[in-house]
C-alpha cells in the first residue's frame, strides 16, 4: 500500500469521475494529496473557479472520514518549463510530507486517469509509483464546462452534490455573467469558421518590451479578455512579416515613443509559443519579440489606441499571473528569465 497516492487535476469543475478517482487513491493508500493546477490564474472561460473555490468544491463533496486523509495543495501552471513544473509539484508534495508523521521516506505514488498524460507525467518523477484509473463514462470537464458557461442544460448527475450546490450558487454571482458573455462571444467567434475547410490556425505576435526593469503591458479593451492586462500584440497580417507585425501591433496599441531603428536593435530574442490550449479562440500560435531597449532617464512615453483601453509600464518585479491574458505571464516569464 502507498503512503500517500497525488491527484493532479484542475477541476474546472469537480465533478463525480474526480471524486471516484479520491475514492480509489483512498483505497490504495493511507492518504492522498490533491494538487489543484492553475493555481493564481486570471479568471476566464478554460479556469473559471478560483483555486480557493475549487478546494472548498472539493471539500464539500468529501464525507468528514475522508476530508481527515485527504490534503489539498495549490499548483501553479508552468507552461514551457517543465523542469519548474516537476520542481513545484515535488515541493507542493514534500509540504504535505513535512506537516505527516510519516515523513520524506513515504512511498509516494501518482494516480489519474488513463485519459491523462499519467505516462508523461511519470517520466518526469522516478521512483514514484503509478496507479491508472478508468474514467467513468469518459467524462471530461471540459464540454460540463463549457454548457455551463454557456447557460445551457446541464446533466446534473455528473456532479456530486457539494459540487453541484457550488455551481448553482455561482450562477447567482457577477462574474457567472461576464464568463456567460465571454462564452456566448467565443462561440460566435467560432461559428464564423465553419465553413472552413479545415479548423483554422491562427498566427499572432506579441511584443516583450522591457526598460529599466519595466515591462510594457496593455488593458484589453475587448473580448476574449476584456479588462485583463496583456502582451501588445495581434494578429498577422496576410503581407507582413512576423517582425514587422509585432512592430505594428505595438505602434498601434501603446504609441512607444521609441524610433523603430532602436526597437529593431534592441532585439533580444524571438520565440513561438504553441500550447495547444492556450486560447479559447482556437488553436493560436503566437510569436513573442522581446525587445530588451538600453537604460532611460525615464521611461518611454506611451499611450493606449486600437483595441487597447490602456498602455503603461509595469516593474517586473509585480508582474503576477492573476491579471495577466491568457498565457502572458509564461511569455514574459520564458522572455525575460524573471518572475
């Protein structure tokens, strides 16, 4: 038997295939730690329950027996750096560790299911054990998610009752309404590529522009992700190159007041960021310019235009992902080798 067996989900929502995996680790193990993933997100429609309200869910679908054996721990997302990933996941699991009388020499397991990239996942953990489970009538959250969001019905009996009872609630509260809005917005958005051919990929850019440990960021002045702070950035055009874009783009949201010889000089590095998952407008590539410009008397001027409400200069140091659109955070993160 296993000390301790890790669950590693975002619950977007909980529903009753999560709850029978717990059941399952707490058959084969004295206890269990549930690592709720995108931790300290920007609310949207792919996360949209805050990391404490996933927990409370969770626990609330519990019996009092198994909230004693059952230990929920935060993790945060880590795109494009699965070495920060696997170094979170092991610190996550070494508090719950510390806090037991059992201690750092307990066996140690992953469980999940067979839908997951459980394999994957152990290749990045030797010597922790693997436990696969069988989802139940392949449920996944993703369309309950979606439907939800959405305000169509839903089938109840996919969730648990202390879950369901959250979501009921939650639809009593604003930011139901707004992720309603955002859903309905995406879904138009899609409808007007359905006669395509082939499902759409789309190209973007987005400019990494830092000075004097600032970094320049935007509010986004329309949907997905009105309100959120972000990247300058967009998409490209049918005769531009990826460079040129990211130049436009940051002329038209933020009015730089920097020449575009000292831009394209102060190039530091370009890279193509592809997380399948990471916009809820389809499958979107985007290429990231970090312009690293040269130490100021004072920061650049700028002023917001175009689809952006406004344009200002953020000390990287308080750059958090709980603001950031979509991916951003990661960007500025894997670009500037901070945060």
């Amino acid at each position: 038997m296993y000390d301790f067996l890790v669950f590693i989900g975002r619950f977007q929502p909980f529903h009753v295939a999560h709850l029978a995996v717990i059941r399952e680790a707490l058959r084969q193990a004295r206890e269990v730690i549930v690592l709720v993933g995108s931790a300290g997100q920007s609310r949207n429609l792919r996360n949209p329950f805050t990391v404490d309200a996933r927990m409370a869910m969770i626990r609330a679908c519990l019996t009092e027996d198994e909230k004693v054996r059952v230990h929920l721990q935060p993790l945060r997302d880590s795109l494009y750096d699965d070495d920060r990933w696997v170094e979170d996941v092991r610190t996550a699991v070494a508090i719950v560790l510390e806090r037991s009388a059992r201690g750092s020499d307990s066996r140690v397991g992953l469980i999940g299911h067979d839908k997951d990239d459980t394999t994957y996942y152990l290749s990045l953990f030797p010597g922790w054990g693997s436990v696969p489970v069988d989802n139940i009538d392949a449920i996944s959250a993703t369309p309950l998610r979606t439907a939800y969001l959405l305000g169509d019905a839903v089938d109840e009996s996919r969730f648990p009752e202390g879950a369901l009872r959250f979501l009921q609630d939650f639809r009593q509260t604003k930011h139901w309404s707004e992720l309603q809005a955002e859903a309905r917005f995406v879904r138009e958005y899609k409808a007007a590529w359905n006669k395509a051919p082939y499902p759409p990929v789309f190209v973007t850019v987005d400019a990494v522009v830092v000075c004097n440990d600032h970094i320049l960021l935007i509010e986004r002045g329309g949907r997905p992700g009105v309100g959120q702070w972000a990247l300058p950035g967009g998409f490209l055009d049918q005769e531009e190159t990826l460079q040129s874009a990211s130049l436009r783009e940051l002329n038209e949201e933020t009015c730089l007041e920097v020449p575009r010889e000292l831009l394209k000089a102060s190039l530091a590095g370009v890279r193509a960021f592809d997380d399948p998952y990471r916009s809820v407008r389809g499958r979107t590539i985007t290429h990231a310019f970090h312009y690293d410009l040269p130490v100021m008397p004072r920061l650049p001027a700028v002023n917001a235009a175009d689809d952006a409400r406004a344009a200002f200069w953020v000390p990287l140091s308080e750059v958090t992902p709980e603001r950031m659109f979509e991916d951003h955070y990661h960007i500025i993160r894997v670009m500037t080798g901070r945060l």
